[in-house]
C-alpha cells in the first residue's frame, strides 16, 4: 500500500531503514544514523506515498498550510490514517522511543492534496489558538539518531465499515491496557476526590463559591459558575472574579447536572444540608422564565470595576444578587454579551433531559416532566423539513438564525426526545427524533462534520470566518470538535436501545471509536501529571484531561456492556478516573507540585481547586505552564463527582474498583 518512503538526510548522511514484521498486518520501521558531531537541522523529514488515492483522511491535528505541524503536544494517540473502500494505511510513531529519548520533537502532517503523510522532528511554536508551526534551532547531538514507526494496512470491507476500530485496539492492546493495568491514572477509591469536591464547594471555599438567594420570593442556590485562584482564602492579594458572577444551565456549565450527583452523595451519606443544597438547584432551574416554551440558560449579576488603591490593577466584583438578570451562553457566532445572547437549542435539550433523568431516577418531581414536555412541544415545532433542529433562535422572535441549523448538536435533541417518548409513549416525539437521527446518519457521519458551538465561538476560533461548513483542503477534513461526536454516539444508542434496529448500534460505535481517537492511551513524558484516559477536545485547541472525560465515562462503559468489549469498559473507567487527575490534592501528588508552581500560596484550604484541563494554550512544562487558574464547579470537580455518583448507582462499587471487567 506503499509506493515509497523517502528520508531526509541529516548532517549530510542518509539514515538507515529496518523493517520488522510484528503481526501479519503490522511492520515497524526504524530509522538510525551515526552522527560524528553535533547538526543544526531546522527541519529532518520522513515522507511516505500511499500507492492508492484515499478517500478518507484522519489525523489527530490540522495543518491548513505547509508551515503548520501536528506537534507531539497533542500526541494523545498519535497515528494517521487514509483508506478508500477497502484499503486502509495508518501510521503510528513508536512513543516509547519518544519516551525512553525524551524528545521534544516529534511531529507528524498530513498532505491530503499531495496524497503524502509526514513524520518529522522540529522544534514547535504556537501559532493561532491552538495550531503549531515549524520553529527554528533545533539541534542533535553526536551519537546514534533513532526514530521509528508503525505501518498498520489492511485491504477489507471493515475498513468502510469503521476505519477507527483496529488502529484504536492496536493502541490499547499495546500502551492503554497495560497501564490501566498497573492502577493509571488513579488508583483507589474514587471517593476520596468527590469528598474533597464538596468540601471544597461547600466548606473551604463556600463563601466564593455557594450562592443562594431569592427569585420571586422563592429560596434558590447554586454554585457560581467559576472561581479563580485569587478567590482562595490563601491569596495574599485582592480578589478579582474572572468573569461575572453566573450560574448556567448549558452544554459544558449545568448546574443542574451537578446537582445530581449531589444529591445522589447526599442520600447515600444522608447527608441532610447537601440534599438541600441539590434541591435548591432543582428549584433554580425549574425558575428559569420560558418564552412559548424555550427557555434561558444562564441567570447572572451585574459586575462592577473597583480599584483598592492608587497604581492597583482594576478588578472586577460582583454587585450582588439582587441585581440579577436572565440570559444565554455567550458562546455563539453572534454576541459576547450574555443578556443579548440567542436561546441555544443544544442547551435547552440538554437541561430538558437532565429534568427527565432526575424525575426517572431520583424523585418523580411532577414539575420537571412538565418543563420538560413544554419544551419538547416547542422543539417539533421548529424541526425542518430535512430532519435537522435549528442551532439558535433569536431570543425576541424565536426564529432560526444563521448557523448550525444542519449540524451534530440536533443528536442532543435525539435522545431528549427518545427519552420523553420512552416516558410517555407519545409516537410524534419518536418519529421526530429517528428523523433527525437519519439527517445525521446521512449529512455529518461519513463525512466527519463534528461542527458545533465549541468548534468555533468558543476559545479556538480559528476558522470562524472562513471554515465553517468547509473541510480544510490541504487535510481533507473539517474542524472537528469531539463533543458533537460524543452526543451522536449517545443518541444512536438511544435509537438502537428504542427501535432494536442494528444499524443504528453499528453506526453507534464507529462514532464512538471516532470520540476515542481523542482519548490519551499512553503517558508522555513531557506531561508531569497522569494522562491516560484523559480527552482533548479538538483537532484545533491543545487540552488534555478535559473536563468532558466525567460525561463521557458512562457511555463508553454502555458500549462496553452493550457490545461485551472489555477494551471500552477499560477506556470507560479510564474516563472517569482521569476526571478527577486535574484536582489539586494529596492523592495526586504530579498534579499537586504542579499547582504548586504555579500557585505558591495553594494549601489544605483548597484541596478540591481543579482545573478543567490541562496544556490548553499548548505549552507544558514541570514549573507550572499548562497547569491553568480557575475552577468551574460544573465542569470540573462538580461535574466530575456526578459521573462517579451516578455510575455508582448504575453499575456498583465492585465495577468502579475494575473487578470483574
């Protein structure tokens, strides 16, 4: 399946190439040259030429120019891939040479417009947020120069079917499983970290972070959408809030999500305050203000500049709760301003279904299948004709604007409507989301079009002006963001669990195996915390451990179950221990010197500070870089002790110690 593979020279001497067959479809390739002194190379290059044209290209990073490289910062499982309908070439670098040497500079292209795939070694810079460029001064010593890789091919019809499958195996079997093994990235009782998430919410740091009041002459509270480390009660300094002061029910920040797992804790640990608190939650979302059955996703105050004294930075404070206000995520192609912002249907399916799950599984609160339907009455009614559901609506006129009104995010609203059927037996919602579910299975899928609201008008805005709707010629792909890919997945669950039809299971898991792709299945040495099972979250933005590992845990582990594969349970388990590895504690000791790097004054007080991820601006190193300033209760230790205290009520404390995977 190869025509060629040329070699660059280095310091005037072309590298020897060994080839070693390690199974019938695997060959590993090594690359060694003696070098007598020391070379400055800017730039050394291993190009392989596919002996067919590809149809389909898959690689972990965009590189929309020939300066642009995929970087080993984001070598999460790093490989390339090309197939037609039956060939299919992938390329792995060895990452345990990257390990045992210690480089630092690794990187990979790929040239869908040449048809050549690229391994390489050069320093990195960061260009745009987050993509890398080639940069200059990269030097080799004298001694022995090794690279080496893996040539995965394979000429079948599972290669159509789902090219994700083998290679991901391939990965596991040879760096994930023996590691999750050995106890990565945690090992324990998970327990611990949920605990020091309460206390700190509701204890250390109550008073930055609790927030009660009233709305309508009705008791309301929840945790304030983040924290900063100026907000500890160890800073020496002044207290600046890093963005107004909010509480939100959208995709990433649902307080109601979190107080789901708080109250499940609460009543296992009968704890009595902390149910209150969930309830209070509740009674928050059920009071957020409806317009012909949409609703808002955020309730914030108005914040205020104050300045301590004469040459002090302006900080920013908020004016209390009396002065509140309804808006919606300001992560949209439209407007920054919360109050102004559109409704976002994602949102609004996503905070309708948590209603449903905590009316099924926690308390039949009446109240909540009630807000719920309202709003599914209103869903129908603006579906297209072609299947999709509008991506916002214009907060005054409630009609569709201008972007994602065809894209992934309408699969949220697939399983909110599947779950409202399965509760009602009411047929419309069925047939509106297996509609829906057939417009993606059609439009996004085979083409990889994982565009959503994070994709773009989120921090990496990289191509929100020209992308959108658009593969990237030189990498025949489109900006893709592995959020839409994890609502897919779980909405074809959702319709294979409803209908028994198979198709939908095996479109299912070649989605899900696309959403692994960007799952970290080795531990690099150049990031000083624990990564395995960790998520990124882009093929544009540099994150491991996201915050977004906690919510895709449980539906790794249901494919795992569904399809009796011990590889997703693994992975599964790996998710949700790595939720936790961001939190500054005892039990993460890496993780702990990190902060304290960065953050010198951190003590016991904030055992429970977490991060939402890890090397987001695409930079790490041991003294701090990479290791972030805040914490968002409800998408990072708040989010995360839900997923354990929910799969612990699904599956038992036995399945989350790994016994009997």
């Amino acid at each position: 399946m190869i025509k060629a593979i040329k070699v660059d020279s280095i310091g005037g001497q072309l590298p020897q190439l060994s080839y070693q067959k390690i199974a019938p479809q695997v060959v590993k390739v090594r690359v060694s040259v003696d070098l007598p002194e020391d070379v400055r190379c800017d730039d050394w290059r291993i190009r392989i030429l596919p002996a067919f044209q590809p149809t389909f290209h898959w690689a972990p990073h965009l590189t929309p120019s020939d300066n642009h490289i995929i970087a080993q910062h984001v070598f999460r499982a790093p490989m390339m891939m090309l197939t037609d309908q039956r060939k299919q070439l992938v390329i792995i670098p060895d990452v345990d040479l990257l390990n045992s040497t210690l480089a630092r500079d690794w990187y990979m292209d790929m040239d869908a417009t040449k048809n050549q795939l690229t391994l390489g070694r050069s320093l990195a810079q960061v260009g745009e947020h987050v993509l890398f460029k080639r940069k200059s001064g990269n030097i080799y010593t004298r001694g022995k120069f090794e690279f080496a890789f893996y040539v995965l091919a394979f000429d079948d019809r599972e290669v159509a079917d789902n090219p994700f499958r083998r290679p991901l195996a391939f990965y596991w079997k040879n760096w994930g499983a023996g590691l999750f093994d050995k106890g990565e990235p945690i090992s324990g009782d998970m327990e611990t970290y949920v605990r020091h998430s309460y206390h700190w919410a509701f204890q250390s740091w109550v008073k930055q972070v609790w927030q009660s009041f009233e709305i309508n002459g009705k008791k309301v509270g929840a945790p304030t959408f983040i924290v900063n480390t100026t907000q500890s009660p160890n800073y020496p300094g002044k207290t600046n809030e890093r963005e107004f002061r909010s509480i939100w029910n959208q995709a990433w920040f649902s307080s109601l999500r979190s107080a789901s797992g708080l109250y499940r804790f609460a009543k296992r640990t009968g704890d009595q305050e902390l149910l209150d608190k969930a309830n209070l939650t509740k009674e928050l979302a059920l009071s957020y203000p409806k317009k012909e059955g949409f609703f808002y996703g955020l309730i914030g105050t108005e914040m205020e500049e104050t300045i301590a004294g004469e040459g002090d930075k302006k900080s920013a404070r908020s004016k209390g709760w009396e002065h509140y206000y309804w808006g919606n995520s300001n992560r949209n192609p439209y407007t920054w301003d919360a109050r102004k912002s559109p409704f976002h249907l994602l949102d609004m399916s996503w905070t309708a279904l948590l209603m449903l799950r905590w009316y099924n599984e926690l308390e039949k609160d009446p109240r909540l299948l009630a807000y719920a339907e309202d709003y599914a009455k209103s869903l129908l009614e603006v579906q297209s004709a072609d299947g999709f559901f509008p991506g916002w609506l214009d907060v005054e006129t409630l009609k569709p604007l201008a972007h994602l009104n065809d894209s992934p995010e309408s699969a949220l609203s697939v399983t909110f409507l599947l779950t409202l059927y399965r509760m009602t037996q009411k047929e419309e919602y069925k047939v509106a989301a297996l509609r829906a579910m057939q417009a993606i299975m059609k439009e996004i899928i085979p083409n990889g079009r994982w565009e959503d609201f994070e994709t773009y008008w989120s921090c990496s805005r990289v191509g929100a002006e020209d992308w959108v709707g658009k593969k990237v010629l030189r990498n025949d792909m489109y900006k893709q963001n592995n959020f839409s890919m994890f609502w897919t997945a779980e909405a074809l669950l959702e319709c294979y669990q409803t209908t028994k039809a198979k198709p939908y299971l095996k479109i299912g898991q070649r989605t899900l195996d696309e959403l692994l792709m960007t799952q970290a299945a080795w531990q690099p040495h150049f990031i000083p915390i624990k990564a395995l099972g960790g998520f990124g979250v882009m093929n544009a933005d540099g994150e491991w451990n996201d915050a977004r590992q906690s919510l895709f845990a449980e539906l790794i582990i249901r494919y795992g179950k569904e399809l009796k594969q011990r590889e997703y349970l693994q992975r599964g388990l790996a998710a949700l221990r790595a939720s936790f590895i961001m939190m500054y504690c005892p039990e993460n000791p890496d993780t702990k010197a990190q902060w304290e790097e960065a953050w010198p004054f951190f003590g016991k007080e904030d055992y429970g500070f977490m991060m939402e991820n890890y090397g987001h601006g695409g930079e790490t190193n041991a003294k701090g870089l990479g290791i972030g300033e805040f914490t968002i209760y409800d998408w990072g230790n708040g989010a995360a002790a839900e997923a354990y205290n929910r799969i612990l009520d699904h599956y038992g404390a036995d399945f989350l110690q790994g016994r009997g995977l």
